[in-house]
C-alpha cells in the first residue's frame, strides 16, 4: 500500500516562521525610515490641524464672462494644480458667483500653493525688440536658453554661450538716458518684421501693428511704449506687477524677467504662438549635459507651425536682441532666447537657472491649462482645528468604544484564539500609521476626519478576516480532525473568501477615490490603504502564527480555554470502518437427526 502524499502538507506548514520574521522585519525597516525621515506622525488635513483660507476674486479677463461653467472649470483646475495625487486635501470650491475658496492644510508651503491657483499661467511666445538689465550687476548672466528638435534630425542647440551672450546682446545700461532708450524702441519697432500671431498662422511675415500704423494712432502708441519702457524699473515688484498689464496678444508690450537675480526689462512684438498651443510639458533633468533642470515642451500641429514659423524668421536677424524670443509667463519673462535656426518639428525645451521644484510647478501649470479668468487674492486667514479637534475626540473615543467591543466579542467566543487576532490588529494598526506617517511626506496624504472614519471601518473588514479563518478551523474540528491538519485544510477556503471579500471592499474603495474629489478622497483612500493590509497581516501574520500556535499543547490538545476544545464544539467521532471476521465465509449449517 502506497504511503500518502504528504508535500503539499509539508510544504503548507513548513517555516511560518519565515513569514513572520519578514513583515517584522518589513514594520522595523518603515519604522526605522519613519524616525529617520523625522516625520513620525501622520500629517494632518486643515479640519484637524488648521492651515491658510484663501480667498479669490474672479476678475473678466479678455473678454471672458464670468459664469457657472468658466468658474467650474476654473475650480477643476486649481485643484488638479494642488492636489497632483489626489490625497493631499487642499479644498477648492466656489462661494457665491465670484469667488473661489482654497483651503490648505498645515504643513503644505502656503506660498507655493497660492502661486499654483492665483496663477493664470497665460504662456504666450513673442519675439523680443530690446532688452535691459535693471538693478546693480557688474557682468549680468546671460539669460536662460531654449532649444527645439527637428522630427528629421537631432535638434540644434538655440541657445547661446555665456561669452556670445553677454558680448552681443548686451543691451544699454541702465543708466542710459530715456531718450536714447526711447530711441531705441522706436528703432526695433520700425525694424521688427517678425511675424504676428496670425501671420504665424498663415506662414507669410508682416510688420507687427505699431511698426506699420504711420498715422498718429502708430505713433501715439510708441510713444506710450517707448514711456512705459523708460519708466520700468523691474527691481521694484509694483512695477513688475503692472508692467505691460492688460496688454493684448497682439500688440506689443512690455515685460519683466529675471536671470541669477538680476532684473531685466524688455519691450516684446506680438505674441506669436499660444501657450494654448502646448500639448504637453515635463519637468526634466538635463542628463547630457548637466544644464540642470528644464521644461519640455510638445507642441500641437498648429503650434508646431507657428513655432517654426517665428523661429526661422527670428534666425535672419544677425543681431541680437532681435534674433531672441521672449517666453512670457503671466507677462513675466521666464526665457529669452538666441535663434540661430529655425526650430520645427513641434519639440523645444525651457531651460535656465531652474531649480526641481520651479521646473515641475511650470510644467504642472502648463499641463493643466491656463485658466478661464483672472483671480485677485481678496483674503488670506489662518483656520484653526478646534472644531476638528472636538470632531476628532468623538470620533476617536468612538472608534475606542467600537475596537473594545470587538474585543470582548473574540475573548468572549474565542477565547485562546482571540489572541491571534488582537496580535493581529495592532500588527495593522501598527504597519497602518507608519504607512501614514510616511505617505505624508512622499505623496502630500493628509489626514482628515473622513479618512479616520475610513480607518475605524477597516477595524470591523480586519476582524472580519480572522473570524472567516477560525470559523473554517472550527468547522474542520467538528468534522473529527485534530487541530494541525484542521489548520491546513481549513486555510485554502478561508483564504478564497478573504480575498473575495477584501477585493470587493477595494473595488468600492478604488471606486469611490476615482469619482469624488476632497475629503471623500481621503475616506476612500484609507479604507483602499486598510484593505491591502489585510491581506498583507492575514497571508504573513495571521496564518503563520495560527500554525505555530497550532503545534502548543494548549491548543493542540482543545483546552476548554483555547477556543477549540472539540466536546464544546459538538466534534463528531472518527469515523471507523467495521471490520468482518476473518476467515472463509460461513455457510448455511447443516443438522443431522439422531
């Protein structure tokens, strides 16, 4: 007789001692990264820790009418702006018909977050007509460069070196007189035949608006120009605030932009190609040639020819700054320049004196879109917590009251079993808040009154699991096996419902996350986080401990306290087979007469 098959068995109990050394390992390794990151509590959303209310104030702009569906899409996008994964709970909403309110939490840089939802981000690309450092600066830096690529070739460099640069573009001094300056931007102007944004569009060049007025209303025109550009000093923020303000996109303007610190002032042609016409951008490292961090750029069919238009006409000029273009953020100067060739093919690059954090907020409002309307900043006021500190006492208390009662519930019926299961929960409590502590830092998760509720109900998905297990051991036991393989055969059925049951719980999670915004976000988001760690406790902590536990006399043997005890459970005897009698068979017997 062929002895039984005992590898599956052996295999299934064999090292649960493996499993647990490696999520204690796994709660010491987070725990270790906790301390060392220095951020060992979770962060917390503006209702429980406070943090900045802002107020905005739309404003028309170009003729945008402020309405329901402009002020929607706006919300839409300042959130999209300050909530890049969702889970940071920065709120935005509307109040009343003008005004939009952006709550931010403690421990978010307030500023950084003003500057992505007041920020228009209008990205307009315009050839440059003269240029001007203000402010003290012995030997100013260049400014930052651009470059493009060809779809037939690698893309030629359009920058220029710091040498060229500050050699034959240097413009006039800032102590030049007003008149020379004037002079000077009456000269551009006459010069410039730079495209416009519509002869881009149509590939033929024309002279910009002022360059070819001849009547008064020209002249009446440069002469404002050449007045603003006199006046402009770029070091003073007023005047960087109302520097070429209101100006149209095809006329010609002044502006603003800084390079290394120093202030320039620039007098700029129509604009030439939309910031609308950008498909995409991405912050990226210059690995090449280690220029430091810059913003890629691709362009729409339509951008891509415009692009190519304005580039090649800026390369004819032979002198700067004639030959550059000025890459005008919210009327600031983020770039300026030097085109040797034209660019096509629908690629460039923003590059400069970027640092990683500025290069992903241009690349971030890029992306996402310009805004519908302009916003003035009303009021900026600081929230406190105490309302979400008294919410969050409740709550708290709440969920003591819940855990505790689902305690007593397991000693209660369980017994000896119930301390597999509360090792169990606070071996998920514990991977739950340095999970938390960590997420806080690395993806902005903040968390809020919502996601503690989330977190409570995970208690009762947790429990779940353990009493779906033990159920299926019990079952095993009153069918008349002892306790170890009662472990084994029980696991394979307990394990098919617990994760049914777990993913059924994400799915609704995952779900929830997707098609709600905010706070609802944040509950989602931790009954999803809850869920997976289920498994993770249930696969690595729960079932290797149970079989361990398995081997202890105490519960080996079904002490009446451990929960297994086979007479409480109504265990059904071993099934025996009856054995015959050995031997022939017996035959009818035959009896004689005397």
């Amino acid at each position: 007789m062929a002895a039984p098959k005992k590898g599956r068995s052996a295999s299934a109990q064999s090292k649960p001692g493996r499993s647990l050394a490696l999520i204690l390992i796994a709660i010491a390794a987070l725990t270790g990264g906790m301390f060392a990151a220095g951020h060992t509590t979770p962060r917390l959303g503006i209702d429980l820790a406070g943090g900045t209310s802002i107020t905005l104030e739309a404003k028309a702009d170009q003729g945008s009418a402020i309405n329901k569906a402009n002020m929607d899409t706006a919300v839409e996008i300042m959130n999209r702006r300050v909530n890049g994964l969702g889970v940071s709970e920065a709120e935005v909403q509307t109040q009343g018909d003008r005004n939009i309110i952006v709550n931010i939490p403690k421990g978010t840089n307030s500023k950084e977050a003003r500057d992505q939802v007041g920020t228009t981000a209008k990205l307009y690309f315009r050839p440059v007509l003269a240029q001007d450092a203000t402010g003290s600066a012995a030997n100013p830096s260049p400014s930052p460069s651009a470059s493009g690529s060809s779809s037939a070739s690698p893309s030629p460099s359009t920058s220029a070196s710091p040498k060229e640069k500050a050699s034959s573009s240097a413009s006039p001094s800032p102590s030049a007189s007003a008149t020379s300056q004037g002079r000077s931007v009456t000269d551009a102007l006459k010069a410039d035949s730079t495209p416009s944004a519509s002869a881009s569009a149509s590939g033929k060049s024309s002279p910009s608006p002022s360059a070819s007025a001849s009547g008064g209303a020209g002249n009446d025109a440069t002469a404002k120009l050449q007045a603003e550009y006199a006046a402009l000093d770029c070091s003073k923020e007023s005047a960087r605030a109302t520097a070429g303000k209101n100006a149209k996109p095809g006329d010609p303007t002044v502006a603003c932009g800084q390079v290394d610190k120093v202030w320039y002032k620039y007098v700029l042609g129509p604009a030439a190609v939309d910031g609308t016409e950008v498909k995409k951008a991405s912050a990226v490292f210059d690995t090449q040639t280690a220029a430091g961090w810059q913003v890629n750029m691709t362009f729409t069919g339509k951008g891509a020819k415009k692009f190519g238009d304005v580039t090649g006409e800026l390369a004819k000029n032979p002198s700067p700054p004639q030959n550059e273009f000025g890459i005008v953020l919210d009327g600031e100067v983020v770039s300026s320049p030097t085109v040797r060739t034209a660019i096509t093919g629908g690629q460039a690059q923003i590059s400069g004196s970027f640092t990683q954090e500025e290069a992903q907020n241009l690349a971030n409002m890029l992306s996402y879109g310009a805004l519908p309307l302009s916003f003035k900043e009303q009021s900026v006021t600081t929230v406190t917590a105490a309302l979400g500190g008294e919410q969050l006492h409740a709550g708290l208390l709440a969920g003591a009251i819940g855990l505790a009662l689902v305690v007593i519930y397991l000693v209660a019926y369980y017994r000896g079993l119930s301390m597999i299961a509360i090792a169990s929960l606070l071996v998920s409590a514990a991977l739950t808040y340095v999970i938390m502590s960590l997420l806080g830092p690395a993806i902005n998760f903040a968390l809020n009154l919502p996601a503690v509720c989330g977190a409570i109900v995970a208690i009762g998905i947790t429990a779940d699991s353990f009493i779906v297990y033990f159920e299926r051991i019990r079952d095993e036991i009153r069918e008349g096996r002892t306790l170890r393989p009662a472990v084994e055969r029980a696991w394979p059925r307990a394990r098919r419902t617990i994760l049914v049951s777990d993913f059924v719980s994400f799915l609704a999670a995952a779900v929830l996350f997707i098609v709600t915004v905010g706070k609802v976000q944040g509950f989602a988001f931790t009954l999803g986080l809850t869920t997976v760690l289920d498994v993770v406790v249930v696969f690595f902590f729960t079932k290797p401990l149970m079989t361990l536990l398995a081997r202890r006399k105490f519960f080996a043997d079904g002490h009446k306290w451990s929960g297994l005890d086979p007479k409480s459970l109504g265990a059904k005897p071993p099934l025996r087979r009856t054995r015959r009698p050995a031997g022939p068979a017996a035959g009818p017997v035959e009896t004689k007469e005397a």
